[in-house]
C-alpha cells in the first residue's frame, strides 16, 4: 500500500500554511507471523482515482526496477569477491 504524506507549516505570524514537504510511504500488510499476507484490490473510482493509481504504478515500477538493478550489482560484485 502506498500513502501520499504532504507536509504543511505555518508560521506564527501567517495564517496561510505552506507546503514544505511530501513523501510517498509504502507499506507492507503482515499476518501475526510476519508473514506478507493479501489484501482486497483498490478500484479507483474518479478521474483524480484513476490518475493517482496509474501515477502510483509507474512509482512502483520504478521502485522495482532500481531495487532489481542493486541487488544484480551486489550479486555481481559478491561473486567477483568484492565486500560490501
């Protein structure tokens, strides 16, 4: 599951808060054990729904991906003899 975090401030003096951070958290589900378990799909429903879960995929395969690339490296670079 990914959640969207927007980070809002205001100043003592001000009374409009600004955004001064955001972040993407991904979560994992887990039974009692630890173990990953399944949850029920999302179906987005609107317009911003369905944009927001397309935008969420492409972030999850790109997470993929680069975790996929660094663990190819580490392997390559274990079996080359190298240590982390």
């Amino acid at each position: 599951m990914e959640v969207g975090v927007r980070i809002m401030a205001e100043r003592w003096n001000e009374s409009t808060p600004a955004q001064v951070g955001s972040a993407y958290l991904v979560f994992a589900a887990v039974d009692a054990d630890g173990k990953p378990r399944v949850v029920p799909p999302v179906i987005p429903e609107t317009e911003r729904d369905k944009r927001r879960y397309q935008e969420a995929q492409i972030r999850r395969t790109h997470r993929l991906a680069r975790h996929r690339a660094i663990k190819e490296l580490r392997d390559r670079r274990a079996a080359e003899g190298f240590e982390d």
